[in-house]
C-alpha cells in the first residue's frame, strides 16, 4: 500500500447512535494523517493528499519507537498544552522555513493518537472487519510518550460521558464506527456528534466569496469590556445566497467610524487563514449594526474553533446585547484521565 490513501470519513449525526456493534472512540482535533512505514523510511500524508512529515520531525521518531517495521496506521497528530488540544498552536507547525520547524518541533512538540489499521508487514487488512483491525491495531502500536493507541469503547454511556467530560480538553465529540465494517477510503461510512450551540454575534464585515464577487463568510464580532472582539466567520451560504447578501449588506458599507478601522488594509488579529496562518484574508468591513444568531461547536482562545453557521438575522437583538458573557463556558478537563481510564478497562478486561 503506497501513498497516498485518502482516510475513511464520518457523517454528522445530531445525537449519539446506539445499538448492538457499534464502537465509539474520541474525537480528536488535530490533523488527519495516515502514517506509511516502510523499515526507516516513514511518511506522514494529510487527508487531502499533502504531506506533513517535514513539519513534524518528532513525530516521525516518536513512530519508530511505536509502530512496527511495516505497517499503515490511520491516526491524528495533536498538540498537548496544559489546557488541551490546541489547534491553533498545531496549525503554527506548519512553517516554510527549515530553521522554524525545527525550532517549533522543541518549543511545541506534536504527539500522534492511532484508531485505525490499514496494512500490517505484507498484508492490507482494509477488507477485515473493525474489530479485527482493532485486535491488530492493539498488538501492532506500542504506546510511548506522545504516541497513543486511542481509547475506545462499546458502551454507549461511556461514550456520552466523554462527550461531555472531555469537551474542556479540547474535544470535538465522538466518532461512531461498526465493528463489522471494512475500511473504506474516502467515503462517509462512519458517524460523528460535535458539540453545537448558538451564539448572537454582530456581523463586522465579511470575506469575499474565491469568485471575487459574492459573500464567502461573514465576519463576527462580540463585545467584551466595552470593545468589539473577533470572534470567527460563519459561513456555508448556497451559490444564490452569497450573492443575495451583497446586495442585502451593501447599505452597511463604507461605514464613518468602525472599531476596527486601524487595520489599515482590513486585516488584522484572527483574519488568518484556518490553513495558512502565513496568510491574512482581506475582510470587508461593515456598520456593526446588525446582529446574527449562529451555530458553533467550541470556542478556543476566545474565537469559534470551527466556521458557524448562520441560522438567522437578529432584527430584535441590539449589537449591544452580543457579548461574551451569552458563551457556555467549559471546565478544563485532563486528557491524562482518558488514557489513564482506557488502561485501567484494559487491565480489568484481560485475564
């Protein structure tokens, strides 16, 4: 099996399945990768067929300490703080310049969680069943500090109670899989449940659409002690929508004053690119006179983990009344206790 292989995916589902045969594991946040061994030679591919090996130096020996010889693991690479998984320091890893990486791969060390088997030695065991890779998968990893076998389970209530513990340490929510099911790249066979709650936001600007005409995301803001805070961009409009909205914001343009004029090409603090920090995106600005109600998964350094999405123009709420104080905060919680709890199932379990 050569690179590249595209990773299986999952389909959002709003609640937790349940039922006989099925296998729950975290959901991790992080980069997909699939790991390719061959002796020495190791290479880490992104699941859109870049790869990440140069970025990431130590966990390329991290996984000779941890995988065999010869063998393809599915996995994530993440980066550990003392605050949880931190996304927006993983995605700083991914510098140009020699001299950097290797300076953030001491400063900011990346770790690697395994959940999958697709080739042992000579043998591409895509076609066996889950739990059958799941044994392997088992037997092949050997776990060392900064790489980890995921835990998992069967028990639906385990699986809700990481849903809900783990979310402070950085969580998206949980993955589904059968454990009858073969590995199959690149289609949506698997589940997945993330958080999701709605925020009022005002709306500061916006990112051109890539046909440099229509609406790609709306800008979002939210008041903290008197001052207009960046807060993320929400977006997934239809092709018909995107234009609709430039001509439906087009009297909020060109406003007299507006708390982020400083930014004297319109870009500033959290208009970076999700996947080129090095990039900034230009953002329109707006009155900050109107106010959406979104839906997000999680709020990390203060900004939506991921992009919203709209569900609806607040004509009642007054930009006002959008602060920082309507986000659900969630308690820290310690990814060590979720390792620590899957070895301690494991030891109950064996003989």
């Amino acid at each position: 099996m050569l690179p590249p292989v595209k990773p299986m995916l999952a389909k959002s589902v709003p609640d937790l399945p349940r039922g006989d045969g099925l296998h729950y594991e975290p959901k991790w946040d992080g980069f997909r990768c699939i790991v390719f061994r061959d002796g020495d030679e190791i290479e880490l591919g992104s699941r859109n067929d870049k790869p990440l090996t140069r970025y990431f130096p130590e966990v390329v020996e991290l996984l000779r300490d941890a995988l065999p010889p010869r063998c393809v693991v599915d996995g994530e690479i993440v980066l550990v703080t003392p605050d949880g998984l931190s996304f927006d320091t993983l995605q700083l890893r991914l510098h140009p310049a020699a001299s950097r990486v290797r300076k953030l791969a001491v400063e900011t060390p990346a770790s690697f969680v395994a959940f999958d088997l697709l080739a042992l030695d000579d043998r591409d065991v895509t076609g066996l069943p889950l739990a059958e890779r799941r044994a392997l998968l088992e037997q092949a990893v050997r776990e060392v500090p900064g790489a980890y076998l995921t835990p998992s389970t069967t028990d639906p209530e385990v699986a809700r109670d990481w849903f809900t513990r783990f979310e402070g340490a950085g969580f998206d929510g949980v993955v589904v899989k059968a454990l009858d099911g073969v590995y199959e790249p690149d289609k949506r066979v698997m589940w997945k449940v993330k958080h999701e709650r709605t925020a009022d936001c005002v709306v500061a600007g916006y990112r051109l659409h890539k046909d440099g005409e229509s609406v790609g995301s709306l800008v979002l803001g939210l008041y903290q002690d008197g001052e207009l805070r960046n807060v993320g961009v929400a977006s997934s409009f239809t092709a018909a929508r995107r234009r609709e909205l430039v001509e439906e914001l087009a009297p909020l343009l060109n406003p007299a004053e507006h708390p982020w004029s400083e930014w004297a090409t319109y870009e500033g603090p959290g208009m970076n690119s999700r996947w080129n920090p090095d990039k900034q995106l230009q953002v329109v600005l707006l009155e900050p006179v109107r106010v959406a109600e979104v839906r997000y998964e999680h709020v990390q350094g203060g900004r939506f983990r991921h992009t919203a999405r709209l569900v609806r123009f607040r004509p009642d709420k007054q930009p006002s009344e959008c602060t920082y104080e309507q986000l659900e905060e969630v308690p820290p919680a310690e990814l060590a206790a979720l390792f620590g709890e899957a070895e301690q199932r494991r030891r109950t379990i064996e003989p």
